[in-house]
C-alpha cells in the first residue's frame, strides 16, 4: 500500500465527514458560531488521525468484532441524530404551532453531538487502521494516518462553505435537509454492513 491508495482511502474516510458538515452547515445555519464551525474540520480530521492509529496499535485484538460491526453501529448512530433532528422539528411545531417555525430554537448545535458524529465517522478509519497493521506500509503508520488527517479536515473545510451556502438558499426546509443527509448515510452503511 503506497501513498496514492492512502490518498485514495483518505478522500473516502472523509465523504462522510464531508456530508455531516453539509447537513450541520445546513440544519445549524442561524446557530453556528465561527468556532463551532472550524470545531467541525478539527474533531472530524482529529478522529481521522487518531483512529487508525489506534486500530493499528489494537490490531488483531478487536479486528474480527469491528469489521463484523462497525457499519451497523455507524448506521444505528447517523439514524439516532436523523431521528432528533425530526423531533426537534415536531416538538418546536407543536410548541409554537401560530409562529413561523425558527432554526435557531429548535436547532442549537453543541460540542457533544459534533463529538458523537466524529466517533460515527471515525470507526470505518478505526477499521483502515487494523488494515495497515495487516499489511506492509512502505511508510510509517503515523505518516498514513496524517494524511488521513489533513485530507480530512480539507475537505471538511470545503464542506463547511457548500453547507452555509445550502443553509441560506433552504431556508427554514434546511433542517430537513440535515435529517435527509443523516437517514441516507444510515441506510448507506447499514446496506454496507449487510453487503
């Protein structure tokens, strides 16, 4: 495995960082604050690095049960967070049913669910770091997961613009949106972990 399959495996590791961002950007519009939006390119990139690099370490310990779990639990997660998001929706409607529905009450964005939803993206790179310690890296396994980390928090970078600008042009329907992103990334890594 050479740095080009590394590259390739970062741009695929981060796809689902890059989609909870757009759907953050999107749902969380009216509440994010610059920190809260650079916390995104932070934790996803953070969690990209070091889970492989945990993987690599744990290697044969935990390998069968991962692979055997890791979509699922994945999918259990992003379903959680769609489901919320939902909720949030109905409970605010409810609560305020005269009023034009406002993002910014029902919606607030917190450090615990961006940690939850770094965790979620992580553990497929959990599962990539297993796979280095299988196989013969031509490079150190710390040069591999930097990579995976700065490719992440790129991208995650660039999601955070496509996000807002989603955010503005959705309007109130943004939050949907977000709960979209999340249920297709449920389905897609329960289909994966079926498959």
């Amino acid at each position: 495995m050479g740095i080009l399959d590394t590259i390739l495996i970062s741009v695929a590791l981060a796809m689902d960082a890059f989609a909870l961002t757009v759907a953050n950007c999107a749902t969380y519009e009216k509440t994010l604050t610059r920190q809260k939006e650079w916390a995104m390119p932070a934790f996803f990139s953070a969690f990209q690095f070091g889970m492989p690099l945990l993987g690599y370490f744990l290697g044969g310990l935990i390998s069968g049960f991962l692979q055997s779990f890791a979509k699922f639990l994945s999918a259990g997660v992003f379903f959680i967070l769609a489901v919320k998001i939902v909720f949030d929706i109905v409970a605010e409607k409810r609560k305020d049913e005269k009023s034009v529905y406002s993002v910014k009450s029902a919606q607030q964005f917190t450090l615990s669910v961006l940690l939850l939803q770094a965790v979620a993206t992580s553990i497929d790179a959990l599962v990539v770091g297993i796979t280095f310690a299988a196989t013969t890296l031509p490079f150190s396994v710390f040069i591999a997961a930097g990579i995976i980390g700065i490719i992440t928090f790129a991208i995650v970078a660039a999601a955070l613009f496509i996000g807002k600008s989603l955010g503005r042009l959705l309007g109130e329907y943004s939050v949907w949106l977000g709960a979209i992103i999340l249920f297709v990334l449920a389905v897609k890594n329960l289909i994966e972990g079926i498959v």
